[in-house]
C-alpha cells in the first residue's frame, strides 16, 4: 500500500518560513499572496491486511516520528492498495 500523510504546523503556531516566503512573493511583484504555512508531504509505503490497519499504523507512526504533537497536525491525505 502507498500513503500520502500531510503534516502542517498547529494554526497558533508561528511560521517563520511562511512569512519570509510571502516577502518573497511581494518582492517578486505577487502582491496578491497574503498569506503562505509550510509543511511536508510524506509518501509512505507499507504492508498492512487493510485499509483501517493501515490507518492505525500511520496514525501511529505521525505520533510517533513524522510529527511533533506539540507543534505540529498531521492528516492521512489517501491510502491506496
């Protein structure tokens, strides 16, 4: 199976690398962008029996290792055999 899990920081969390990307933008004369919060997309590959086995395992794993709880969101995007 492939996974794609999306991980983004919490809404009250400051992005530092989002502001400075929407000074770029300006810079660049896109005065329309207001407002940009990174992430990253990982695509995991796995051997799970099923679909909710795989989501368990993911859920797990973002806990875990792709995100920090503290700061950090994570969304299983899609799961696919």
């Amino acid at each position: 199976m492939k996974a794609l899990v999306h991980v983004t920081l919490k809404p009250d969390v400051l992005d530092p690398q989002g502001k400075a990307i929407v000074g770029a933008c300006g810079s660049l004369g896109y005065d329309a962008i207001q407002g940009v919060r990174q992430g990253k997309l990982f695509e995991v590959e796995l051997d799970a029996a099923s679909e909710a086995d795989a989501r368990k395992l993911l859920e797990e794993l973002s806990d875990k290792l792709l995100a920090n709880p503290v700061i950090e969101d994570s969304e299983i995007v899609k799961i696919e055999a």
